[in-house]
C-alpha cells in the first residue's frame, strides 16, 4: 500500500514538474524575447527549443503512467 502511495506521488511530481518545463520551454520559443528579459538571458530561443525537444518523450511517458495508473497498480500488485 505504501509503494502505491510512493509510485503515484513520484508519477504526479514528475508530471506537474514536466508540464511545467514544457510549457516554459514552449513560451520560450514563441515569445522568446520576453522570456529571455525574464529569466535574464538564461533561457535563450535556441536552449528552449533543445529543451522542449528533448522533453517530449519523458512527458508523452509519465502522461500516459498517469493516464493508466489506476489499470497498472490493480493488475501489477504485489
């Protein structure tokens, strides 16, 4: 019971944290000269684009942990 606690805890931390990245990332692309002012010239239009790249399969992966929790902790129980 605990485990399942700790797994989906784990798998919605690295959902909100993950969707928050993207969707920075993403307004670093589109809007980049704001974001570049903001963050003080540390997230550029070239590093966002990297990032929102390489993010995309971590997310597309914990969503669909998230989506299909509930199926994986009833069938895969110890």
């Amino acid at each position: 019971m605990k485990n399942d606690y700790t797994f989906r805890r784990t798998v919605h931390l690295a959902l909100i944290i993950l969707t928050v990245l993207v969707l920075i990332s993403g307004l670093g692309i589109a809007y980049y000269r704001p974001i570049e002012a903001l963050t003080l010239g540390l997230l550029s239009k070239t590093l966002s684009f990297q990032i929102h790249t390489y993010l995309f399969v971590p997310f597309v992966v914990v969503l669909i942990l998230h989506s299909a929790m509930n199926w994986i902790l009833r069938n895969f129980k110890d």
